[in-house]
C-alpha cells in the first residue's frame, strides 16, 4: 500500500530539487507548513496555480472563512477549486493553531481522492502522507503516531483527502469530527447515498459545534435540495471557462448500441474534420469503454497518415488504480479520453478538450424493493448531469431505505432502540458490506477466518473472470474449470486465489503471463491481495483469533458455509423443479444459476443441487451468481427465528417449516427415551 513505503514521493522530490534550494541565498522562504525552505518546483506551480479562475476569488473566499459557518462554492470543472479550496482552507486551521481541528475532503471516486492529495501536495510543496494524506476504504496514506493508548492519525496532517463513504464511516465513531475545523465536501451536485447523508449530518453537527466551517463545492446550477437544505449558506460563484464545442447528433437517440456506434462515427468524422482539440467521449459502461479502444485503434490505422494519430484514453480504472500513460507523440494529432464514470471531475487534469460527445445513458446499480435486489441497468443521465458535462472545457427510495433498516435488525446489528448493537459496531469497522462483515466474524467463531479473509477480498475486488475473447468460449472454459471446486463458487473463488499465491513462490513467475494464460485478470486479483491484507489487520486489530488455514478438509468445509449462512442467510434460493429454476425465498422470484458458476458449467455431470446459497441476484440477466450449495437443516441451525418468521409463505418455506416440526417432536421424543448415539445438533441462531 501506498502508505507503507519507506520514502514517499514528496520526500524524493525534495532530495531531487536540493540543488536549487542553495541558489537563493540564506535568505530563504520557509514553507508554513513543514518550516523547510521551499523549492523551485513550488514557485513554478504558484505561477500555474495563480492562473486559476478560483484564484481572483481567494480573498473572499478567507473572508467568507472566517465569518460563515457553511459556505457552498458553485464553479465548474476547471475552476480549480477541488485543489485550491483546501488548501486555503488549511491555512485558515492553521491561522488557528489547529485548536480546532485540521482540514478534511471528501471526493466520490478513490482514484480522485489520492490524485488530489498527490497534487495539493505537489503544490504546497510538503510530503504526502505526512502534512497531506488520504484515506479511502482499504488503503490510507497517513502519518500516526501513539500518545499513551490512542493512536492519532489525523492530527499530525494539515490536510486529509478521503472518500465520502470513508468521512461517514468516522462519524460513527466520531459523530461530531472532533478531529476536523474545515469539512470540505467536493461533488456535491453527484447526489450520492454517502454524501447526501453526509450534508444532512453535518447541517446538525454544524449547529453543535460553532467553529466548525463547512465547505460545499458543486458545479452550477446547484441542485435544488442542497439549495433548501443550506438556504441560509453564504454563496460564492466562480466564473465559468469557456466550453468546448458540444456536438449535437441530428439522429434520434435509439435503444441498444446504436447510440454507441453513433458516437464513435461521430468521434471519426470530428478527426476527419482537422479541427484543433482533443475530444471527450462518455458512454454507458466499462465494457463499452473497453470496446470503444479497440474499434477507434482499428479504424483509425485504416485512415490517412496525413490526418495524424488517434490514442484513445480510458478513463475508466477506479478498481485497478492505475491510469493509462497518455503519449505525447508528434504523430498524435488527437487525444479521445474516453470514460463511463458519473465523476466528470476525472477530467481536471485536461486542458485540451474541445469537443465532447455524450451518449446521454449510463450503467447504474438501482435497488428495486419490490424483488429485493439491486442490478446494473442503463438509464439515461439528469439534465444537470448534462449541463456539468458540457462545463468540461436522488436520495434513497423510503421503502428500500426501511428495507436496509429491516436488514441491518436481522444481523443482530441494531439494538431495540435502533441504534448500532456490539455487534454492528464491531462490524462497522470493517470496509464492507454488512452481510459480508457477519460472515467474517463468525468465521472466527467458526474456525475459518483465514478462508472467509480470501472470500471477502476477492468478492471486494473487481471480477477475476475476464470476459472471453470473441471465439474463445470453449477455451476459456476449458482454463477455468481447472479451478472450479464441487462445493460451489466460494470455494472456487479460494483455488483461484491459493493457486497465484503458490505460483509466486516459484522461480521466474510472471504474475501477468499466468493471468492471461488462464484469462484472469492480474489486477483485480492483486487488488484482492491487497484486500485480503488490510481486512486481516482489522480483524488482528479487534483481536479477533484468525485461524490456521484448512481449506480441503470436510470440517473446513462445513464451517465456510456456516460462516456464509450467518451473513447471506437471506440469500438462499431451492431448486422448485429439479431443471435449475431456482425460487428465491425472500423475494418469491425464479432466476437460474449464472452461466459461468461451476453448477452452470458442470450441471450434466453434477447435478443442481436443491438449496442454494448466492452472493448476488442480477435482476437484468435474471440469474443468481457466485452460489455454494447448502443443506435446509444448516439454513435453519443459522437464520434468526425472526427472520424464518417473516419469510412469505411458499412451498419451500413450507417444507422448512415441516422439518422444524419433525425435528421439535424429534426432542420431545428423546427426552421421554434414553440417550442413544446420532448425528450432533447444533443450537439456532449462533451469533445472534
């Protein structure tokens, strides 16, 4: 992780600019942050900085500071202010002494959050993860530091870069960000869950802690319930620059891909045209973006060399980290930055956008209450979502906010009042979702934990399975089935994981060369290395025991799914007509087993197994993916009787029911007879 390493790049960049620090003088400039002088590099990027359209603005803005308890800034894109703000925002806690806290912003995407931090720190010419940090779920770039018991994090940094999802997350612990005097939260205008939740906190946290300052950045217009949540909020415009040329598609948007083909002809003849400037394209999903590549790639070699090269630019790697080198060939006439991501801030960092062409869709993950579940599907995007593009150059359903309530009750995570149990603290602390957490605590109780840790990462982490070349079906599957494991997916998951590690071991072992020669993907298994790392020191850290691996063993076996059922109990499905039609019990829907799952591959030879437990219900393909089979009598020795209670009537929660009766006349039986030898009971509701 970034925040192991010994030396950090701010630390080099200051070894490599020592020379200049000598060429002015004894009379130097000392930084305000970290008492050193400052470097050439540092008056370089004032220059640029200064440049700015937020920069004409900045004595307001430390005006407003200074006098207002919440001000909302309304700018564009390349207005720079996700970069200057908190920075001056940072020189107002330090004004203060940091009697009343430090500088905290929150960003929607991870990959923002640390090429931010990396920037700021750039130009305030410090050290990242000392006086500049971020922390995002699973990975934090911070300095700490231990006084007595506690161990601070936040207090040694000016200025921490971190998700909204992970500035929530603190506030269970620390409802009020004792630790923070300017909240800054960037992206307003996106409307996600974590940063609607967190404007509405901090309006009441705001009102308990007077010095507090809360800044709010969004792209004009501003939304209209952030609007009247902070009606009374001190305002600030920042001029808008000037926007690229927006081309509009004289052809009707259509279903389907005809919109994708549209763009990319569109992307084409805008070459063709040998107008000036690079070009923004958006389209509905990472697999489009990918598809774009290849064809623009193809299609581009096909044109005149006197027209120049086309590179096309994904914008699209939030789960592997790692942003595509952009080339700067004479040859490259044009530069296509071609992205899915709802975060338009992506772009930024570009300043030769000129055209933008926008399909107008995107792929989403939507809850449905009524089937309980959530699915990717492709809508069309807002308006404003619209407008913020073109500036280039909703809160949650009730009734599905009610059902997670109702979900967080069944994992044992509340208390009678509501609030968070022992139980859902301890699950609070680990970075992933509810159901996921209960599974890991109780494979400690289970002896399993070291199973349950590779589970967790590689269902945290992108998909391992990468999608099969056009012809290649056959093929692929024939790799895969090296991996797949009879007691279902999970346990198929953990080969697939055992084995990269165990070929690292060996001599001359290409991570990359195995991974393409199985057709996984090396970087979301890498990502799932990683994972698995950090959620193994948050278990050591609760001092919660960690077992020594088993996995193959009957007992392990056993164990692993008891630790599944005790967080995915209400994912559990049964075979209705032995044909692979599976009846989901909490939602009485019928899906089947998703193709690539080993009962999908091997369901001739094996078998469908009659009881199914799922990771995932996809509601567009209708099926359930990631499934490991389980018996009926295990689901009731592990789902809360209240739980079992509110299931709709069926004919599966029926038979159910008829084994609860046989198995309580089974025990009024044998109290009436003496002790013989049988099978071993287990007690209901283990963790409960």
């Amino acid at each position: 992780m970034a925040g192991n390493s010994d030396i950090s790049e701010g630390e080099l960049r200051k070894e490599d600019d020592s020379e200049d620090l000598f060429e002015f003088g004894d009379d130097l400039e000392l930084n305000q942050f970290d008492g050193l002088p400052y470097s050439s590099r540092y008056y370089r990027l004032l220059q640029e900085r200064k440049s700015l359209p937020v920069w004409k603005h900045r004595h307001q803005f430390m005006t407003l500071l200074e006098n207002n308890r919440i001000i909302v800034i309304s700018g564009t894109t390349k207005t720079g202010k996700s970069t200057q703000v908190p920075q001056w925002c940072a020189e107002f806690c330090l004004s203060a002494q940091y009697q009343h806290g430090v500088v905290v912003c929150s960003q929607i995407q991870k990959r923002q959050a640390i090429d931010l931090a990396l920037r700021v720190a750039d130009e305030m010419d410090v050290n990242i993860g000392h006086e500049i940090g971020y922390s995002i779920p699973l990975e934090s770039c911070c300095s700490k530091e231990t006084f007595g018991n506690t161990v601070h994090y936040k207090m040694l940094l000016d200025t921490l870069y971190c998700t909204d999802e992970t500035l929530l997350q603190e506030m269970m612990s620390d409802p009020l960000l004792n630790h923070y005097g300017v909240v800054v939260i960037d992206q307003a205008h996106e409307r996600t869950l974590s940063t609607d939740l967190l404007l509405a906190l901090l309006r009441a946290v705001s009102a308990h802690r007077p010095n507090l300052r809360v800044v709010v950045l969004t792209a004009p217009p501003a939304p209209e319930a952030l609007q009247t949540l902070y009606g009374t909020a001190s305002r600030l415009t920042l001029e808008a620059t000037g926007s690229g040329e927006v081309i509009h598609s004289s052809r009707e948007r259509r279903e389907g891909t005809e919109g994708f083909f549209s763009a990319l002809r569109l992307v084409l003849e805008v070459h063709r045209s040998r107008e000036p400037g690079d070009i923004a394209l958006f389209l509905a999903s990472e697999q489009e973006v990918a598809y774009a590549c290849k064809i623009l790639t193809k299609e581009a070699s096909r044109m005149s060399s006197s027209l120049g090269e086309i590179l096309a630019i994904p914008i699209c790697s939030e789960h592997t980290g790692i942003w595509p080198p952009i080339t700067d060939s004479p040859w490259i006439r044009r530069k296509v930055f071609i992205s899915c991501s709802q975060s338009e801030d992506l772009f930024w960092a570009v300043d030769s956008i000129a055209f933008i062409i926008d399909t107008g869709v995107e792929k989403r993950m939507v809850y449905n209450p009524r089937v309980r579940a959530s699915s990717e599907v492709i809508g069309p995007i807002s308006r404003c979502q619209a407008e913020i593009r073109k500036q280039l150059t909703g809160p949650a359903d009730p009734e599905a906010l009610m059902q997670a309530i109702e979900e967080l009750d069944y994992l044992a995570a509340l208390d009678n009042h509501g609030n968070l149990s022992a139980m859902g603290i301890i699950m609070s602390e680990l970075p992933v979702d509810p159901q996921m957490a209960k599974a890991l605590l109780a494979s400690c109780e289970f002896d399993c934990a070291s199973e349950m840790l590779i589970i967790a990462a590689m269902l945290t982490a992108p998909s391992c399975f990468m999608d099969p070349p056009v012809g290649m079906n056959a093929e692929v599957s024939r790799c895969h089935v090296r991996f797949q494991h009879p007691e279902g997916d999970h346990f198929t998951l953990i080969n697939i994981y055992n084995t990269f590690k165990r070929c690292q071991s060996e001599p001359c072992f290409n991570q990359r060369r195995w991974c393409e020669e199985y057709f996984l993907c090396c970087a979301a298994l890498q990502a799932a290395d990683a994972i698995r790392a950090q959620l193994s020191d948050i278990i050591k850290r609760l001092q919660l025991p960690v077992s020594e691996p088993a996995f193959g063993t009957k007992s392990n076996a056993l164990n692993i799914k008891r630790a599944l059922l005790a967080g995915y109990f209400m994912q559990v499905a049964r075979d209705v007509d032995c044909s692979g039609n599976y009846f989901i019990l909490m939602n009485k829907h019928i899906a089947q087993v998703h193709r690539e799952s080993v009962y999908g591959a091997k369901a001739q030879t094996l078998g469908l197994p009659e009881w199914l437990l799922f990771h995932q219900y996809n509601l567009r393909e209708n099926c359930i993916v990631t499934n490991t089979h389980i018996s009926p009598q295990m689901f009731l020795q592990m789902a809360p009787q209240y739980f079992f209670c509110n299931l709709p009537s069926s004919e599966s929660k029926a038979i159910l029911q008829n084994m609860l009766d046989s198995e309580g006349t089974s025990k009024a039986s044998a109290e009436t007879k003496p002790e013989v030898e049988g099978p071993e009971t287990e007690e209901r509701c283990v963790l409960q």
